[in-house]
C-alpha cells in the first residue's frame, strides 16, 4: 500500500484491520514472509478461513501473495507485508471526509 488518496480508501483499510486475525497476520508478517501452512499453524485456524482473511488485506493491498516451488516441486503461496505507514488522527481524517460515499438505504 503507497498511499490513502481518498475516504473510500482510508475506510476499506480500516475496515481490513478491524479484525483480530487479521490484526495478527499484519503482525506475523511483519517479522518475515510466511508460507499459508505457517499462517494457519501459527494463528490455529483453517486454511479456508485464512484465506477469507488473506483476501480481505490482499484487496487493500496491505500483504502481497506469491507464489515459490519447494525442493519436491510442489507449489506453495506465501504471502509478505507491504509497509505502510497511517498517521490515524483527527487532521488524517478530517482531510478524507469530503471524499467518503455514504450509502443510504432507501426506503422500498
């Protein structure tokens, strides 16, 4: 992730942070890239929920998956931080306001 431009941005970001798991692959790859299997070990969860998890900060673009072929010619995907850096206050907010679309459910 390079930089916040708008409000959208700034809230799929924080909406993408605002899960414990995920919260703790951000920390885990913050110590090195880590393989799927290490993730899942790591955090004691299935591969399938990780995956949701992996998705939601891959979209925002705050971890980036690759993929690597072992020694025994297997193909295993490993995913690493992108670094980022987001000064939360209430001038960093205030700047995105104006750009944020609020959807208003509509009476039917």
């Amino acid at each position: 992730m390079k930089h916040i431009n708008s409000g959208d941005q700034l809230l799929k970001v924080l909406e993408a942070l605002s899960n414990p798991y995920r919260l703790k692959i951000v920390g885990l790859l913050s110590e090195e890239r880590k393989f799927v299997s290490q993730l899942a070990k790591e955090l004691n969860i299935s591969r399938p929920l990780l995956y949701l998890h992996l998705k939601k900060l891959e979209e925002v673009k705050l971890i980036e998956g690759s993929y690597e072929i072992s020694a025994n010619g297997k193909t295993k995907r490993y995913f690493e931080l992108n670094s980022f850096h987001i000064p939360l206050d209430e001038r960093f907010i205030s700047r995105y306001t104006s750009s944020l679309t609020v959807k208003r459910k509509t009476d039917s």
